[in-house]
C-alpha cells in the first residue's frame, strides 16, 4: 500500500473511532483498554485552541486541571493530597514596571526629565533602588583579561554611575571572543563588582542598527541584580552630554573598537538620579495526582510514580522558537499532550485491575515544567508521600510523535540495574530503542532522580514544529503512541508484580573535551523554582567536582571564587573565569549554617 492510501486509510478509522470515543466520554462511558481513539479525543482537547497553550497559572491550565481531576476520578483513583487531586505551588510568572522608575540628568544648564518607555527603559533584571552620582563613560563595560582588553583600567568608578556601549568593539564580526562578555546582565553585574552604584546602557552607532530601539523588558527567569539600577536610554541623551565636553561620541567608539583600546574617563558637571522599581507578579500552578492503593501486606507501601507535565507555552513567548510578530498558541499536542495522555489512558487500565496490584502507584500531572521544572521539584520536596518510599518513576514526555524508523529513545536506563534487561525483553513491539543512562535530563524525572529513585523517562525525538505553534493534534502518531503506552504498561506491571524493587544506581556523568576547545565542568543541577539571593542546587551528578566537594541537593551557592553569586547568571558568568583544574573556594549557606567547601573544576 502507497503511503497516500495508508493515510487516508488512517483517517478514516480516526475519524470513525473519535466520533464514538466522544459519544461514550460524553455519557460517562470509557474503554479500560488503551485505545488508539481515546488516546486522540484526550489530545484533541488538551491541544485544542481552547486552552490556549496551557500556560501554568492561566485560566486554561485550570481548565486542564479540571479535566485531570474528572477523567482521574472516573477511573477510581483517590486523591493523593488529603480530599484534594490537586497541589499548589508558587511561582514568579513575570515582572513588572512599577510608577517608581525614573531618570534625571542634571548639568549645569538645564535638567531633563526622562519619560519611562519613550526616553529609557527599566531592564527586567534591574535591582530597586534609588541613587545619585557622577556619571562616568565606561566604554563597552568589558573586563577581557585573555584578550588584553579592560574598559575600567585606569579608571574609578566606585560610587559612580557608569554609561556604557552595547554589544563589543568587535560588533560587526559574528565570530568575536568578544560576544561572552555583551550581554546586558554581564556587564550590569561587572559594573556592580567594580563598585558602581547602578549602569546606563545606549546604543552606540552601528551601521545596520541604528534606530537606537530600547531593549525588550522581558522576564529572563532569575532573579534580579539585587540593589543595583539597571537602564537603557536613547542614545542622543549622552550623545548631547558629550557635544556639551566638546567629545563626539561616534568618534570615540570608533577609535574604541578599532584600536581595541579602552577610552573611558569621567563626564563632569554632569549628576544623574536613576530611580528603578521592578515588581515580580507571582501566580499560582498546581499539580494534580491520584493514586491507586497496593493490596500486598507488605510491598504496598512501596510506590510506582508515572507522570508528564500538563503544562505548555500558552502564546508562546519565553521558549517559543517561533519568531512571528503576532502571538500564536503554543497547543503543544506534542508537548506535551500526548505525555499527559498517556497517564490518563495508563491510570485507567491500571484502575480496571486495581485488587490485583501489589504496589501502590501514584499518576500525576506536572504544572510548570516548561518554567523550570517547577511542579516536580515541588513535588518531591512536598510530597504527601516520602520520596524514600518512590521505588520507580516513568516520565512521558513527547511521545507522540513516533516515526516511520519506529525510534523510541528512552532515558534514565542506567539508573537501576535491571532496567535494560526489563526494556528489552518487553518490547515485543516493533521499537528500535535507544538508551541513555543518565538520570538527570530536561524533565520532570530529574527531579525524582535528585531524590535517588530510579528514573525511566520515554520520549520519541524532536521535530520541526517543537515548541512552535504547528505543534497540533493533527500531527499526533496516535497508532504509534498507542504501542508506546501499552509497552510503559507491561513495564509498571512488572515492577509491580515483581517481588524485589529496582535498585538505584547513581550514574556518573562522562567527562568529555569538545572539539574547537574545552568547557568547565562541575555538574550542579539548579533549582530553577528558587527566587531568592543565590543558586539553589537540587542535585549533584555523581562523580562530578560538586559531588567530590561535598555540595548537597538543597545547597544554596553565595560565592564561587571571588564572585559573589546572587542567581544563576553571576554563577555562569564566574565560570567563564577559570578553566579546568582551577581549584576555587566555595561559600555555601545549608540549612541555618554557612559553610566553605573547596572544589576542582573538570573539563566538560
């Protein structure tokens, strides 16, 4: 048969199926079996427009939980949060601009007063707080020690406001060393570091980007540059301070990038007042879980987890790869609707033969997990259940889109003993699999892994429409992913049945040097839900420098080396400082106590 017939041979059957699927789901009516027409009607809603991408913390990721809670109660499951199926958490969702931020630029004949959104913007990341001082032209804002280069040699800007130039002297070249040293977090940070009190960012002039546009004010995901005003302005307000010194602006940053020379002095009898206010708008995201109770005497306290994230992109925007001007939903059928569906279909076949399981097993539904993993690692750090007593957890992420190759790639095969044994001789499906040992990866099972619980984590490859709006229900392999879904539920049948748990195996990650140069490496794994002043770690990799340093999941990192580290970009940038074999002093707050560990970097 030719593929064109096959197709509409499919759907039609599709057709067929879903318009009794529908009828039966309407009435209260399911099949326990899984089934290649349920496994399309979940998809279809949970990737429908109505839900608008179910972004955690919108009305329609409530609709999403609703619909987990109803199908789970269907099928008989008890709620696992007391009378509740659902658990709250919360997150920083974004930020905002409060009335508070302005600018004024006084010289000794006039002052100007800035209008926020037309003469300057406030950065996303910016810290609050209200100063006054001397402004001084730090150039590009760039330390280099390995290319030679330091705009702040030779000159003092502590307690001062320094302007500086985006991007590098090297703007024009794709290829520059110059390019890890430009991004405005960077240079906010080194700025602070030299003891400024706050930095002014303009665009200098640059032939193919001279509409002098502010930068976008987009939440980045971590927290701010704490104490310390950050701002972007339009550039013809410096460049009219330097006419007033008789400097022009042009010329300096053209003898700035071609000389490769700093050229950075004070502006006088010029006195700045930045005042900046960046408000975090906090929401609400929930996991939703049930559970089914074991009937062993002794092995039901024993839990099986299986779980996807419910969540998605919503309009798109931070993680989006699609680049539109206009918002579009993220439907995420893919993304992970098909994840979700397979814990709805495998909770209720499961449900059917309930008085036959000896373990109990746990069916959750993440929020949050395009965020960070923010519903997973809540979970396991406030679970009603402890993690001590998780024997397995099974994460389904993208699973729906198996290919005419039949590839089925599963992670975490290294962490338990038996787990490459049990994958192969189970699969009596036509699945070419590809196994990974590592245990920490960009799902909700890293979580559980951080908490020493064998992980298995099933996903069938990226694709074109990944985390694009053309992630529809259309494009669903739904016969492929109901061979999915039945090969997970012979293996939670076999945990369950099987007399002694799998064994957890801490698996080491390869040191691997990359062709074209090296990468330090330490093997922490941050914990993306935290806000506060710091990097929080869930977790460590086996083997790594972390790991032989003594840092614990829970360890909340303040200095690394000489840099004090107040988020996850002040740790990436003290990275960049050192090369493998560096030995670096670690401060560490755990607990109450604060503690200073030594560690030796590797090579990534």
């Amino acid at each position: 048969m030719n593929s064109v017939l096959k197709n509409s041979l499919f759907v039609f059957v599709l057709i067929f199926s879903t318009s009794i699927s529908i009828a039966q789901i309407k009435s209260g009516q399911r099949n326990i079996e899984i089934t290649l027409s349920e496994i399309q009607i979940h998809i279809n809603y949970l990737a429908s427009d109505a839900l608008k991408g179910r972004a955690t913390g919108t009305p329609e990721a409530d609709l999403t939980i609703k619909y987990l809670t109803n199908e789970f109660k269907h099928y008989g499951l008890k709620p696992l949060f007391g009378k509740s199926f659902k658990q709250e958490f919360t997150f920083t969702a974004d930020v905002e601009l409060t009335k508070m931020n302005s600018i004024i630029l006084t010289s000794e004949s006039k002052k100007q007063v800035l209008k926020l959104n037309d003469d300057f913007i406030t950065a996303s990341f910016s810290g609050n707080g209200k100063v006054t001082g001397d402004l001084v032209f730090a150039g590009y804002g760039i330390t280099a020690p390995k290319l030679k280069y330091d705009d702040y040699e030779g000159i003092n800007v502590k307690d001062k406001i320094v302007v500086v130039l985006r991007y590098n002297p090297e703007f024009d070249n794709p290829h520059t060393q110059f390019e890890e040293y430009s991004s405005f977090r960077f240079k906010a940070a080194l700025a602070k570091e030299k003891g400024a009190k706050g930095i002014i960012f303009i665009n200098g002039f640059f032939p193919e980007l001279d509409s002098d546009n502010l930068m976008k004010f987009v939440y980045d995901r971590a927290a701010g540059v704490k104490d310390f005003p950050v701002v972007h302005i339009k550039r013809n307000f410096i460049d009219e301070i330097f006419k007033s010194l008789n400097i022009d602006l042009k010329t300096v940053q053209k003898e700035i990038s071609e000389n490769k020379k700093p050229k950075s002095f004070i502006l006088e009898k010029i006195k700045v007042e930045l005042n900046t206010e960046v408000k975090q708008v906090n929401k609400t995201g929930y996991n939703v879980a049930g559970i089914l109770h074991g009937n062993d005497p002794v092995l039901k306290d024993e839990y099986i987890v299986i779980g996807a994230h419910h969540d998605h992109l919503g309009m798109g925007g931070d993680g989006s790869l699609y680049r539109g001007d206009t918002p579009q939903i993220h439907n995420g059928a893919d993304d992970n609707a098909s994840g979700t569906t397979g814990v709805l279909e495998i909770a209720q076949k499961l449900s059917s033969i309930k008085n036959k399981l000896k373990r109990s097993i746990i069916f959750i539904g993440f929020g949050g997990e395009e965020l960070g993993l923010l519903g997973s690692n809540h979970f396991v750090n406030h679970s009603p259940i402890p993690t001590e007593k998780m024997i397995a957890m099974l994460n389904m992420d993208m699973i729906g889109r198996m290919n005419e190759d039949t590839s089925l790639i599963v992670y975490g095969t290294g962490t338990s003993k038996i787990w490459n044994d049990l994958l192969t001789d189970l699969n009596t499906y036509p699945f070419k699999l590809t196994f990974n040992p590592e245990g920490y990866g960009p799902s909700d099972h890293s979580s559980f892994y951080a908490k020493a619980i064998p992980v298995l984590f099933f996903f069938t490859g990226t694709h074109s429409d990944y985390h694009r709006p053309s992630d529809d229900a259309d494009k669903i392999n739904a016969i492929g992913q109901e061979q999915i879904l039945k090969y997970v539920y012979s293996i939670v049948s076999s945990i369950d049945q099987s007399e002694s748990k799998p064994e957890y195996v801490n698996v080491p990650r390869k040191e691997q040097t990359q062709t074209g140069g090296w990468k330090v490496y330490v093997g922490t794994i941050p914990d993306y839900a935290y806000a506060d002043e710091g990097l929080k770690i869930t977790g460590v990799n086996e083997g790594s420098p972390a790991h032989k340093s003594g840092l614990r999941a829970s360890d909340i990192i303040l200095q690394f080396g000489s840099k004090k580290i107040t988020n996850i970009y002040d740790y990436v940038y003290a990275l960049k400082e050192h090369v493998p074999g560096d030995i670096v002093e670690l401060k560490v707050k755990r607990g109450e106590e604060n503690i200073t560990l030594t560690l030796e970097l590797g090579v990534r």
